[in-house]
C-alpha cells in the first residue's frame, strides 16, 4: 500500500469491495482511493478517511468491483441486431450475415455501430473489450473518443472484406494502425483471422510471424461447431486446433473463442501452449453450436474468459448476463453444482479476460497500481435481498440495470446510469435510421 499522503482525487466509499485478487475475497467496510487515474489506496474505512481527499463519495448498498471485460465481440454488427434469428451458424453466415455485410458495411456503419456496442456495455459495466470486424482504424477512433479500454483487430481472411481488397491490404492497414496505436494508454491492436475455415496457411503463417515480431495478440473463432472440426478432418486429416499448433501460432498470446469441441489432445494442447480460451454461451447455445467444457478447462489451468459475441447471434451486449449464463451452464455441462462457482465466474468476466488480452497488468483486478477500471453495482433492489454473499447476488440475482457507476482511469464513464461521454438521443435516432434503410431494402 502506497504510503504517500499526498490527497486522493477520490475516495470511494461502498458497501463491499470484491478485489478479484486475492481470489474469494469480499471486503466490507472498506474504502478505495484513486490517485493519477489509478488505484492508490485499498484499506479499512476509518484509516482510509484519515487521508485527504478531493472527493468523497459513499455508496450504500453498493458493490465495487473491477470493470467487466468483455473478452469477444463484433461492435458494428449492433446494427444487424435481430436481422436473422433462429438459424444455424453456416445458414445464419453465408445467406444472411455476409450478404448483408457486403451490402451495407461501410466506415458510417462501423463508426455508428460501434459507437452503438461501446454505449450498451458501458450501461452493463464494461470497461474493456475486443472487436473483431472491418474498418478497425474507424473502430479505434470511436473507442479512443469513447474513453473505454479495447483490443482492435484486424481482420484477416481468404476473400475481401469491407476496407481490403485483399490480405496484403489488410495487414497493411494493421501495420500502419499498429505504429499509430503503439504507445495508446487503452488500446491494443491484435491479429483477427476469422477461423482455421476462411484463411489459409500460408496467410496464417504471415499473422504468426507479424505476431511474433510485434508481441501482439492473435484473436480466432476456433472449434465454434462440430461440423467445423468433422469437416477439417475430412479434408486435411486433422483437427483445426492442432493444425494451428503445427502452424506455431498456439502460445500465450493466443486467443482461441467458442472452442465448444475440445477432446483430451486438444486440452492437452492449450494447456501446454498457455493459450486461453473465450467462452461465449449465449451465442452458442442461440446458434446451437456446442458447450465449451469450461469447468474441465479452468481444473486444467486453462485461463477462460467471457465475451458476449456479437449482438447479431445473442442478441444483447450484456456481459454481466452472459456470465450468469456462463456459471449455470458449466454446472449442467459438468454435471456438478459447485462447477464454476460465482466468485470464478466473476474472475472469468474480469481478471481471466484481461489476461487473454494481455492487458491483466492495467486492469481486470483492484489492486495498487493499477488503472482504476472499476463498476460500482448497486445491490440494494427487492430482488436482492437479503445479501448473505454479496457476489452471489450479483451474478444470480441481479441485471445490468444494476450498474450505477462505471470508471476507467479514474474518468467517470456513467454517473447514475447516466453516459458522460455519448448522447444518448443521438445515437438511438442513428440507429434507428439504419434499422428502417436495411429493413426497407
């Protein structure tokens, strides 16, 4: 604990704080302080007053914890939201989700899209996420002016995308956007390639050695089906999981999303190469993809984290749900009520997504030092009472509309509900625009 007495910028003054590290940890009658944009002070409530502060404020009935980090997601397709529900992962793709994507994907559509996603998470308690989609210089620009933390990737695949013609345009623009994003204080750019399905080797090789060059992140849709594995086996003779081991892009800076099919050598291979999996139910089970195992992971010392996918398959951004959702499940998956407890569950929507996205060193637990990301939830509704364990009332018992307060170094993103930073107004009527264009096309 710093012992400068130098005053605080704020004092926050709650009903528990849950610090996600150490692990379990719920603590009552304490206070936490902000200095700088970080986090300067975690003590007891009377030794915490003693020291001078710009601001106080108490929050009664309230759960401080760390951001939410939201660890997979597709922003701009918030404007796609309920355009083809009820159909399987390929059907869904290939004769909906592309056409409308090469009709209607432009730098307008990402900005607003975006700008969209970023406002609907921050009302949820999400300071960090990742976006995997087109335009990714457009996507950064609206998350910088936004004040959020995000990990921007760039797309990579076999065909043209909206924004390149090609691969080499594509990593082209991620280079540039690299350089110009290196020394961000909130955003990182990582390698996108959709799946083991839409690019090739040789392309997958060029992501591991920019990869490896750059110490950036690699960010993929991995087993999401059965039929995508059944498939690799059929026409390369082995699954994509360890096709990609032979490629050498597995390692700790890999990020392996779905990942619902995972036999013993395909355990074997993540816990060897320290990769983690995201874990994305709400769309896997809306697409009837399959059930990531993750309560064998995490006793595997797999790091599992959360992410919401995109609005167009879940249909909400609501991460707070996802991982009530997440926690029910692996009980049923593992056959094991005590699997995935809400503690974990609540370490798998911080701390273990800030770990996949390589940024565990500013945020994803509240601990001195580090960027004071932080969401204070307000447990003083009908439907909560009584609180006998803080946290599970949290992830069993209440809804993103619980989020009163959300900061990201230090800088108040929400105050009482209320964005500080986005027009509310503005981007419904944008939104809607868009809604009534590609409805009436």
């Amino acid at each position: 604990m710093p012992s400068t007495t130098a005053p605080l910028d704020l004092l926050l003054l709650p009903e528990w704080i849950v610090p996600v590290e150490p692990a379990g940890v719920v603590l009552r009658g304490h206070a936490l302080g902000i200095r700088d944009g970080r986090i300067a002070l975690l003590a007891p409530r009377q030794q915490a007053l003693a020291i001078p502060a710009r601001e106080r404020r108490e929050l009664p009935g309230m759960l401080l914890a760390p951001g939410l980090v939201n660890a997979h997601g597709h922003a701009a397709m918030s404007l796609f939201r309920g355009l083809a529900d009820d159909l399987p992962l390929m059907t869904w793709l290939q004769e909906h989700i592309w056409p409308a994507e090469a009709k209607w994907v432009s730098e307008d559509f990402v900005r607003d899209g975006t700008a969209l996603a970023i406002a609907e998470q921050v009302k949820g308690g999400v300071t960090a996420f990742s976006d995997m989609y087109f335009f990714p210089q457009i996507a950064s620009e609206v998350a910088h002016g936004s004040g959020v933390r995000a990990q921007i990737t760039i797309p990579v695949l076999n065909f043209p995308v909206p924004g390149a013609h090609d691969t080499d345009e594509a990593l082209r623009h991620g280079l540039e956007l690299f350089s110009d994003l290196r020394h961000h204080p909130r955003i990182k750019v990582a390698f996108g390639p959709h799946a083991p399905y839409t690019v090739s080797d040789d392309r997958l090789e060029r992501v591991r050695v920019l990869a490896e060059q750059l110490d950036a992140g690699i960010h993929m849709h991995v087993h999401e089906t059965a039929h995508e594995v059944q498939q690799a086996l059929e026409q390369h003779g082995e699954r994509p999981l360890a096709r990609l081991a032979r490629l050498g892009l597995l390692g700790p800076r890999f990020q392996a999303v779905h990942m619902t099919q995972i036999d013993d050598h395909d355990l074997a291979l993540l816990v060897q190469h320290n990769s983690s999996v995201i874990h994305c139910p709400e769309s896997n089970l809306k697409l009837a993809s399959g059930f990531c195992p993750v309560e064998r992971l995490w006793q595997a010392g797999v790091n599992v984290a959360i992410g919401t996918d995109g609005a167009a398959s879940n249909n909400d951004l609501d991460l707070l749900g996802e991982t009530r959702t997440a926690a029910l499940l692996a009980k049923a998956v593992a056959g094991s009520a005590t699997a995935l407890d809400a503690h974990r569950a609540l370490r798998m929507a911080t701390l273990n997504g800030a770990r996949a996205l390589g940024i565990d060193d500013e945020c994803g637990s509240l601990e001195a030092g580090k960027s004071a990301d932080l969401v204070a939830f307000d447990l003083g509704g009908l439907a909560q009472q009584p609180v006998y364990d803080p946290v599970s009332q949290l992830i069993y018992a209440s809804g993103r509309d619980c989020v009163k307060h959300v900061w990201v170094g230090g800088k108040a993103l929400l105050e009482d509900g209320r964005l500080t930073r986005v027009d509310e107004d503005e981007l419904l009527d944008k939104a809607r625009a868009w809604g009534t264009k590609i409805a009436g096309a």
